[in-house]
C-alpha cells in the first residue's frame, strides 16, 4: 500500500499546512505539546474560550469538521484529506476534544435523524464551536445497560414532559444543547420503548451538577431533568424507536474514543529517549525496547484502522461494531503506557503534582484518567461482547430479559 501524498493530496496539505502556520493560536502551542490525556489545560488562559476561538476561525475559513457537508458548515472533504488535516494541525487539534461529543456523536445523529430545518439551523453553530452539545445517555441504575434507563418522556400536547436523572454526562456543565434517551413506552421490552429528543440545555428544569474526580477534575456530571419540556418537533427518530438511533451515537462515539483518545504511546518513547536507568539509557534496555516495540505496533493498527473508518462513513456507511475494537484496545493501552512510565519513575512515580512530577506528571494525569476511557462508550466487556456477536459472529450471551415487558424486570426497591 502505497501511503504518498498524491499531487492532489499534496497540494491540499500544503494548503492547510499554510493556513494553520498563518491562523494557529501559537502561544499555546508548547503547553497543548505538553498536555496529555487527563490534563489538558492552559496555564494563563481558559481553554474552552481559546478552543472556540480556534474552533470558529477555521469555521470561518471552511477548515471545521471537514468531512461534513457544506450546507452543515463542513468542507465535503475526502477521508484521506481529513487524516491529512489532522496530521497538520498537531498539538492545536487537542483544541477540538472540547466538542468531540458533539462533532463526533451528536452531529452525526442530527444529520441522520433531525428534520432538515433543524439540521440546516443547529449543525453550523455545533461545527464552528459556537454551541457546545452533550450526550445524556448512562443512568445510575444503568451501568453498561443503556436499554436500562429510567428516565420518562410522557406526551402532553405538542410536548414531551422529561423527569429523571443522567450521570457520567462529559461536558453538561458547559453544554449549550443535548441529545437525550428517554424511555417512553414501559410496557413493552426494553429495547423497544425508548425515543430519543435533542434539547436545550438552559430549559427550565434541567440541573447539572460536576463530579469530582480524582485527578481533581470535573469533567463529567449528573444531570437532573424535573418537568422539562420538549416539544415534538425536537424529536429524533420515530417513537418507540430510540434504541436504533442511538446506535447511531453510540458506534460513531466508539470510532471517535477509538480513533481520538491519545494512547500514550508518543510520550511514553520520548521520555525513554531520555530517561537513564541504573545501567544505561532507558532506550537501550532490551526489556524497554521491547515495551515499546509491542506499543508501536498497536498504536499503528490503532491509527489505520481509524482510517478504514472514516473511508467507511465517506461512502455513507454507518460506523460498525468494528469500531469497538479501537476503543477497546485504546481504552486498555493508555493505562498500561501510564503504568509502566510511572514504574520506570520509581520514587518519583507517586507525585502526581504538575510543579513537582517528573515529565510535568503528564503520565500521572493519564493513569488517573484511564479508568473512565474504558467506561465511557461501553466497558470493556461490552466491547468484547460486541466484538464476539457482531464481528466474529459467536453465539450472544444469554438475555433472560430480551422479551419481558420493562415494567415486569424485577429491580431492587420496586415493589
């Protein structure tokens, strides 16, 4: 396989090299080069302003999520052109992971379910990083049951009344909109009685509160719905048939944590090249070459993989459960890269400080964030299911619940 530019392709990288060289917020740039997964942040300066002010000069320049089309405030580009542009912009695309959620999960489902008004309206401002979107999924007596939520959608009028609760919601707290599963049909199973809405995050009703997490960051939160109303029109999908649209979040978030998600890896070299063990540089150890030989390795099959991905969507394919395995082997990878720097630290390996951390605590950050990549999107053992039934066309697990009415499986604290 032959990976050269074409004359076309090198014609476009040397454009958008060009345009960022010109327009990239360059003060930033040695922190973003620093910043790693679980700490991305700015020293003097508040990251989602300065994400959004990037965010919409490459809008205004016709550079903000290229793949989408030009009536939705994308480029119409090609799969390879977009991988081309990721590779140009660098540390500044670690600028974009504040509106993964909604460039990589809820735009795509607005623009397969959302009446066209709708699409035409919410898509450009959700592309330029003007309006921030959110994905209001998993519950408290969910877990990796998506088909478990309790949250309840009841008719009145032209509207839909929303009372229940989500957690584990990224980014709610500076959220302008949402797209939301509700169950809206009890009686039947509990794939089949779910209905999905977008909504305004600002509606009265809604509270959210931050979750503290253990790096100290508040990335996730609980989200409280109390009367809200939605009105129909709002609606995404038919009624009763929420679960196959959010398939449609769900595989396009996979494939976006999958292929977005820093493994680690690129830091865990560097900070070989440099570090001297008891006998010699770090770099030369056979144990350590051989740690980062298995890691190069995955993190390359990470990186095409992803680009069999986005060759799939351009030719208008929803993204598959092959898309489970990049998150899974990603999820899994970062912990371990972060494990095994911090091993390599010894003594130093505790202090999770960013002033008193070797490399910054860059792999400290990391370790603390690991845990809730391999949740979000599924657990592991999802993907693996996922993986096994849908991929390798195994036998599924059995579901003593697949046929029974929601209202009729037996919870705790229901009578």
């Amino acid at each position: 396989m032959n990976f050269d530019d074409t004359p076309q392709e090198a014609e476009f990288r040397a454009t958008a090299r060009a345009w960022i060289a010109a327009n990239a917020p360059k003060p930033y740039e040695e922190e973003l080069q620093k910043s790693s997964l679980g700490r991305t942040q700015l020293k003097n300066a508040n990251i989602l302003e300065v994400a959004k002010a990037w965010q919409k000069k490459k809008a205004d320049s016709g550079w903000a999520c290229l793949h989408w089309p030009k009536e939705y405030g994308g480029r119409g580009s090609s799969p390879i052109e977009r991988v081309i542009w990721q590779q140009e912009e660098g540390a500044f695309g670690k600028l974009s992971h504040m509106f993964i959620i909604g460039h990589g999960m809820c735009g795509p489902t607005m623009m397969a379910f959302a009446r066209e008004e709708h699409k035409r309206n919410y898509l450009p401002p959700l592309a330029s990083g003007e309006k921030v979107w959110c994905q209001l999924f998993s519950e408290p007596a969910g877990g990796s049951d998506v088909a478990g939520l309790r949250t309840r959608a009841e008719k009145d009028g032209d509207d839909w009344v929303i009372n229940g609760q989500k957690i584990w919601t990224s980014g709610a707290h500076y959220s302008d909109y949402g797209i939301l599963l509700t169950r809206t049909d009890p009686t039947v199973p509990k794939h089949k009685g779910l209905t999905m809405f977008f909504l305004d995050m600002k509606s009265a009703g809604v509270e959210v509160r931050p979750i503290k997490q253990a790096s100290g960051a508040s990335d996730f939160n609980e989200v409280y719905f109390t009367n809200v109303r939605i009105p129909d029109h709002q609606r995404l999908g038919e009624v009763g048939d929420g679960w196959n649209v959010s398939l449609t979040t769900l595989m396009n978030e996979r494939m976006s944590i999958g292929a977005g998600v820093s493994t680690g890896f690129p830091e865990l070299f560097e900070y070989c090249t440099s570090l001297m063990l008891e006998d010699g540089p770090a770099i030369e150890d056979r144990a350590v070459r051989s740690k980062l030989a298995s890691w190069a390795v995955k993190a390359s099959g990470l990186r095409y993989t992803s680009m069999r991905a986005i060759s799939a969507l351009s030719k208008g394919e929803r993204p598959g459960p092959e898309n489970s395995i990049g998150k899974l082997v990603a999820g899994s990878m970062i912990q371990d890269v972060a494990t095994y720097a911090l091993d390599l630290q010894g003594a130093a390996g505790v202090v999770s400080g960013p002033e008193d951390a070797e490399v910054a605590g860059r792999f400290q950050a990391m370790l603390l964030r690991a845990p809730g990549t391999r949740v979000e999107g599924g657990t592991d053992e999802i993907m693996r299911n996922i993986i096994a039934e849908r991929v390798l066309g195994l036998p599924g697990d059995i579901r003593v619940d697949k046929d029974v009415p929601f209202n009729k499986i037996p919870t705790k604290g229901r009578g």
